[in-house]
C-alpha cells in the first residue's frame, strides 16, 4: 500500500507538471498569436498611409506641370520614384519576415521622400504656384501624411519589439520556430527618422538662410 500511494504521488507530481506546463505553453502561444497579429495590424496601416502619399503625387505632378517652364527633370524623378514603390510588392495584410524585403520597400519610399524634397524645395522659385490654393491644400496633404507616416512607422517597430520578446521568451523559445513564429525586422532607425520630413516652407515669408 505504501508504495502504491508513494507511485500514486510521483504521477501525481507529473500530472501537475505537465499541467503547469502545458498552461504556460497555451499562455505562451497565445501571446504569439496576438504579438502577431498586432504586428500585421500595425503594417496594414503603415501600408496604407504610404499609400496615401503615393495617391498624392498625381495631383501633386499635375499641379506643378500647369507652372511656365517648370523644371521637367524634377517630374520625372518623383514619377519615376512613384512607379518604382509600386514595383516593391508587399503583402498589406502580413508583415515581412524577410529583412532583405523590407529593405527594399524602405529604399523605394526613401527614393519617393527624397523625390518629394526635391520638389518642394524647386517649388520655392515659383511664387505664383506657392500661393495656388490648390497646391496649398496638397501640401497639407503631404505633411499630414509624412507625419502619419512617421506615427506608423513607430508604432509598427513597438509592436515588431513586443513580439520579438515574445519569440525568445520561455517557454515559447522551445517551440516558436517549429510552429512558424520567427523573429521579424523592424523598419531602420535612421538619423533624424523620428522627426517626419518638413514640407511646410513658410509661405509669403523670407527663404531660409542656407547652411
């Protein structure tokens, strides 16, 4: 009888092992299931706000074309920097695992940024075109945007952390990987990346000076 309850006692102890175990393991994956599914809401909205930018730049093109002998090489920089984003085919629901794949969305939108800039910044030398009440309106448009932008990319690096801590976390480290849960990259830190592109240039006010 003794070593039957002493066995009885031992199973015992295991059963409640595998139990603890197997609760902490649920938990566990659960975490995973919604750290990933945060990190795909996250991107669907960084998507969709660089979408909106692009959305932008036709009106913005059509615009700037109307002024007399506006600089042509600037148009075609900013279309072709819009048709290569459209080029990068990313998935809008699912965030890339693939940090070689998210570089390169990164490398078209910086071209697109830089395109944009580029724009602004010849703009200055046609007064009349500032002053259009219709590039006005674009303008804000695109700074609201940059800054949208800038809010996505934040919020898409917070999630990509949490779930990231969560994939190396125990008990999940064990079985994250057998169970299609990997590390995913986060957009660059790049200097100046917290503070969204300035594309406001002080209209009717004096240029700025140059560095």
């Amino acid at each position: 009888m003794k070593k039957i309850a002493i066995g009885c006692g031992i199973l015992g102890g295991i059963g409640l092992f595998i139990l603890i175990v197997g609760v902490l393991a649920a938990g566990a994956y659960n975490r995973l299931v919604q750290g990933s599914q945060a990190v795909d809401e996250k991107w669907a909205q960084v998507q969709n706000d660089y979408q909106r930018r692009a959305d932008l730049v036709p009106n913005l093109v059509s615009t700037v074309s109307g002024a007399a002998n506006f600089e042509k090489s600037t148009l075609t920089d900013i279309t072709q920097a819009r048709a290569s984003v459209g080029q990068v085919k990313m998935d809008p629901r699912s965030a890339p695992s693939d940090p070689a794949q998210l570089a390169e969305f990164e490398r078209a939108q910086g071209a697109m940024s830089s395109a944009l800039s580029r724009l602004m910044v010849v703009v200055e030398r046609y007064p009349d075109l500032k002053a259009s009440a219709n590039f006005r309106d674009l303008q804000a448009q695109l700074e609201g945007t940059e800054n949208r932008i800038a809010v996505a990319r934040r919020d898409f690096n917070e999630a990509v952390r949490g779930y990231n801590t969560s994939v190396k976390s125990f008990p999940a480290v064990l079985y994250a990987g057998v169970l299609g849960f990997h590390d995913k990259p986060y957009f660059a830190a790049t200097p100046g990346s917290a503070t969204p592109p300035k594309v406001d240039f002080n209209f009717g006010g004096a240029p700025a000076a140059k560095p």
